[in-house]
C-alpha cells in the first residue's frame, strides 16, 4: 500500500479496476441468480485470472477482488454456504497469480466486502444483527489472512449493515475504503441506493466508525457528479469515483447503450477537477475504458 499512499501524498491520481462481475458475464461466464459472480472462482478461474490481468495490463494501481458476492448473507440463498471459507480463498489466489503474472510494477489488491444482498426478501438471508458482524468480520480477517491489501466496502445502500461491514473491517488493521451507491428519486434527491435515506444522511452516520477513502460508486454515470459534491461536504478523508454504466435485470448485466470509453473519460475527468483523486469503475466499465483514463490522466510509470 505504500505506493498508493505516496501517490495520493503527492497528489498523483490513483487508478482502480473496472467492473470483476459484469466483465465475467461479458466473456460469457454464468451469473448465479442468486450470488451472482461467486460460483466463477469455481467454474471459471482461469476467466476471472484473465479479467485481473487485464486490469494489470491496463496499468491499474489495484485490482479487486471477485469476493462481492462471497459474504455468507450471498451465499446463503444459493445454498453456497459450505464453499465460504474455500471461495473468498480462491478469489484471493486469483488476484495474487493474475499479480505475479502480469504486473510490471506495484500493484494493490483490494478485497470487495458487500453489505448489501440480491435477495428479494432480505430477511431471509441477512442475521440477527449481532451475528451480521461476525459475518462480516470472519470475511474480513479471512481476506485479510489471505493476502489482501486493503478491504473496499462496496455498494453501501443500507446504513445498519454498512456500518457494520465497516466496524467488521477496520478491526484488521488493513485500510479500508468505502464506497457509497446512490440514485436518483421521482424528486431529483440523491438517495441511497434502493433505500430511502438520502446519500448526505448515509454518509453522516457512517463517516465516523472508520475508513480512509469515500467513493461514489455503483451509480450513473450522469448522477455521478452530484453525488460526489455531496459526499465531498461530508467525507474528510480521500474521495474517488468509480460509476457504473448499463443496467441489472438480475443475474445479469444489460450492457446495451453503454458509455464509450471516450465519454466516459470526460465524465472521470470531471470527477477529477472535482477533487476525486481514486478513480475506475463498476459494472459495465471494462479494461478499453480504464486503458482510456490511464492514457488520459495517469503519468506513464517510472521505474527509476
Ligand atoms: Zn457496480
């Protein structure tokens, strides 16, 4: 991480990955309809390798780890439970081999932490509250024992479970991020995504348990901006970006109208003059957008 932190001190920009998820079902990789991209560390590993080594060679400064959808509370309705320990292993390996194969310098491993569920009726796969946090905090430790870097707390859109996965992960000592997912309400609000409370009021009540970085992520594009001033009037910490294009019909991605790696990059480059210093993106965005803002707004490596 140390490469990272010097980046960000000398104000350099930090580039994260593209989509894992969207960019396995691209190549053709099952989604499970109920947790998603899991059982591709199983059925396709070589295809979930490639996807990181493509990031890599894209020029990222960290991949993340396909482990999204490898918290129990995924797991769970997918009767994929008993592979929980083994899966949030493998995702782990595949980043670190996709490492040493193909990066030519530094590059971070980011484990993914979800606390959020595809379940229709998250009642049923979520624990009590008590338990939540063990899950949480048994993936955390598992990520972290397994060699990540740092932990990406992704697509926070519930407050009580975020804060949770957040509480979870700060106990491993390893920096954590968090990334909060937004849309837009009838009324024009920036909201949590899929909840009610808007991202200002998200934001606020989890700010204070921990975390080094805040990010918008997980959104359109187009409400990406707003969003990000929002969170820039409440997160004191390093702010980034990371948007998504296209949509969900669960278990899959509809990638049609999605942006081109050209506008998407005039979007990033907003980001940027906005203060964004970390920046990549979620579902939709692969390695041809992230080749564009590394050719745009990353420096060339030195390896002086
Ligand atoms: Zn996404």
């Amino acid at each position: 991480m140390k490469f990272i932190e010097d980046k960000l001190q000398h104000k350099q920009l930090v580039l994260l990955d593209g989509a894992t998820g969207t960019e396995l079902e691209k190549r053709g990789v099952p989604m499970n309809s109920k947790a998603w991209s899991a059982e591709a560390i199983l059925s396709h590993p070589h295809i979930v390798q490639a996807v990181h080594e493509d990031y890599i060679n894209a020029g990222v400064d960290i991949i993340t780890v396909n482990s999204f959808s490898t918290a129990r509370h995924m797991l769970l309705p997918a009767g994929l439970m008993g592979q929980f320990r083994h899966l949030n292993r493998e995702a782990v390996k595949l980043a670190v081999q996709a490492r040493e194969k193909a990066a030519t310098g530094p590059v971070a491993i980011a484990g993914s932490i979800a606390p959020t569920t595809f379940c229709g009726d998250p009642t049923k796969c979520y624990p009590p509250l008590d338990e939540a946090l063990s899950w949480y905090a048994e993936q955390a430790e598992l990520l972290a024992a397994s060699g990540v870097d740092l932990l990406l707390i992704e697509m926070i859109e519930d407050i009580e479970q975020g804060s949770l996965a957040v509480q979870a992960a700060c106990t491993t000592g390893l920096p954590v991020w968090l990334g909060f997912s937004c849309r837009r309400n009838d009324t024009g609000d920036i909201m949590l995504w899929g909840r009610e409370q808007t991202l200002t009021e998200g934001v606020e009540a989890i700010a204070g348990i921990g975390g080094s970085a805040a990010f918008i992520m997980h959104t359109e594009v187009a409400d990406s901006a707003e969003a990000f001033s929002l969170l820039k009037t409440c997160w004191q910490g390093t702010l980034g970006v990371y948007a998504h294009s296209g949509r969900f019909v669960m278990p899959n991605w509809e990638f049609n109208g999605i942006i081109s790696p050209e506008e998407y990059a005039v979007a990033a480059g907003r980001w940027i003059k906005m203060g964004a210093q970390i920046i990549g993106g979620c579902c939709g965005i692969g390695p041809a957008h992230i080749r564009e803002l590394k050719k745009q707004y990353c420096p060339a490596r030195s390896f002086s």
